[in-house]
C-alpha cells in the first residue's frame, strides 16, 4: 500500500474532479485532511483558485500512462469520471476503466466506483439488494454491469474494490442531473416545476454531498472491508413521485416565489432525441420513471451504523442556490471543486 511518508497523510487520485460526485468526494477528501490529485486535460480549471490544496495533473483518463503516472503513491482512485452529455460511452467508458484497474494494480490503491441503478432490470424492483443479479435493459446499463465485472476480476487479483450506489444526483455543484436538466434550469428563477414521474410512482433521489461522505466515511474504514464491497443508498426516497416538486415549491414560497407542477414532456423529449444526443440517452432511462426503484441501504447502515441524510428541504435549498435558481443568487462558482 503506497503512503505519503513525509507526513503520514493519504493520497488519493480522483479522475473525474470537475465533475459531479467527483467534485464533492475531492471537496470532503481535502476536509478530511486527504491530499488529492486529480487528472485532468489541461491541467486546473482555469475557475480554480490556486490555494485550495487540490494537485492538478494535466493528462487525460483515457491515456493509460497518464493514469498510472498520475496515480504514483495514492492509497485510493476515485473513479468519477464519464464521457461528457452521454456521448461515446461504447468507445470510452470501458478503456477509462481498465486504465484505472491497470494503476491500482501497479500501485496497490483501492479504487471507488459511484455505481448507478442501471446495472439492474426490472425483475429486481422495487427494493433493490446488492446481491441482486444484474440483467440490464439498456446499453448504459450493460456497460455499468461490465464495468463492476471487470472490478471483481480484479478483487480476485488483490485490488480492492469499492462500489457506492444512489438514486438520481442533485447537489449544488452538478448541472449534469434530473434535478438541473429536467426540474428546474440552471441561472433561471423557477415558476414550473416539470415531473418526470409516471402517476404516483416512487422515485428515490440522492443528496451528492451525502453520497460523497459515505464515500470517504467508507474510504477511511477501507482497511476493515472486503475485496470487493458494494453498497446501497437509501437517500430521499419520493413515495409518490411529488415530494421532490412539493420540496422545491416551498423553499420557491419561502423566497416569495409561486411555483406550479405539470408533467415532463416525454413526447417533446421523443421527438427532439433524434437531433440532441443527451436527450436519447436520457431517453433510454425512461424506464426508471415509470415503476418504483428503492435502494435497500442495511448493508450500508450494518458498517457505517448510519447513512448521512441531509433533510430534504435543506438539501433542496442548497441546491437551488448552488444552481442559482434563488431570487437574487447567482449560480455557485466553480461547479465541481471547491
């Protein structure tokens, strides 16, 4: 296990750092006293101050030398990163993977996934355990399910491996989610609220900054897990697919703003996905809007004794200020760093 000797302080590697997750498990890797690396083209956003603790490595996760140089005396990777807007996951999602695994190998870390609910098909709903088998519908989702084959192969072969899975992201440092892209819109002052869920089914949400502390909580008691460990998340489980709309609506009133509901636009979305690639893809996922998927998190409350839960208005709020949805408030600088 490679240490940062001179100070008795971890490293861990985070590809994918301007992004999402990334972003937040970087921002409370560098509150728990961790140093971080993160790769990137290019090196440190521009948007970056120089003094936030974070070492930018210019390279690109695609380049397998670039990953092992970049992941030199790091105990952990934090493997964040995704093709942009959906696009080329056939072509890079899996040599991005391997990249990782061929570092951690060659350098003893362990490496944590974000996992998805894709992996599993509707045979395993509505409660979803870890061990359920994974019988994807679509093309995301069979490649999320070779990835986590791929990781246990390499358990097996002394990489220790751990998997954290969630419901939808929403946060204030992603634009890349349900919550931005299909709710609310980035930079504008909501007076609808759009709901993607089918009539009265259940969707579960979770809170990025309550997903990446159980990820470093579950980083820093490494050494107590299995090979391969994979946990669930229960997060803000929506029961009949309105909470998440009525949560918004009343932290809006709080700010004098009136807000109304109306469902999503799936026609709109079928028509446009021939021309726009995000919308194909998300598209693909309807699936998971039109039955109830509940993650069963009692293997993660048995190890951690409980699951981070940042009430749900203060999560909403937080999260339309960051995005700069409030009255007056400008979108949170810097999406995914700190």
């Amino acid at each position: 296990m490679t240490h940062d000797s001179r100070n008795n302080v971890s490293r861990a590697l985070v590809l994918g750092a301007t992004g999402g997750i990334g972003g937040e498990v970087t921002r409370q890797l560098l509150t728990a006293g961790w140093r971080v690396r993160a790769l990137r083209r290019g090196g440190a956003p521009l948007a970056t101050a120089p003094d936030i603790g974070i070492e930018w490595i210019d390279g690109d996760a695609m380049q397998a030398d670039d990953v092992l140089a970049a992941a030199r005396d790091c105990d952990v990777i934090v493997h964040a990163v995704n093709p942009p807007g959906y696009r080329n996951w056939n072509t890079q999602v899996l040599p991005m993977l391997d990249n990782t695994i061929a570092a951690a190998t060659m350098h003893g870390a362990t490496i944590v996934l974000p996992g998805t609910v894709y992996n599993y098909g509707p045979e395993t709903f509505p409660v979803v355990r870890e061990d359920a088998p994974q019988r994807p519908l679509t093309r995301k989702g069979r490649i999320r399910a070779t990835m986590e084959g791929r990781l246990r192969d390499a358990s097996r072969n002394g990489v220790q491996t751990i998997i954290v899975r969630a419901g939808d992201f929403f946060g204030p440092r992603t634009r890349n989610s349900w919550f931005a892209q299909g709710l609310v819109k980035p930079g504008r002052t909501p007076r609808v609220v759009q709901v993607p869920n089918a009539q009265g089914v259940g969707h579960e949400w979770s809170y990025l900054p309550d997903v990446a502390q159980t990820m470093v909580t579950l980083i820093e008691r490494r050494h107590t897990l299995a090979a391969f460990s994979n946990f669930h998340m229960a997060g803000h489980w929506d029961a009949d697919g309105t909470e998440m709309a009525a949560a918004i609506t009343r932290v809006m009133a709080h700010h004098g703003v009136e807000v109304r509901t109306r469902r999503f636009p799936w026609w709109l979305m079928w028509a446009a996905s021939p021309f726009v690639t995000t919308l194909r893809e998300l598209r693909e996922m309807r699936y998971l809007w039109q039955q109830p998927v509940r993650m069963d998190n009692t293997r993660l409350v048995e190890v951690l004794g409980q699951e981070p839960h940042t009430p749900l208005d203060i999560a909403v709020r937080a999260t339309l200020e960051g995005l700069g949805c409030l009255p007056g408030k400008g979108a949170t600088k810097g999406f995914a760093y700190p």
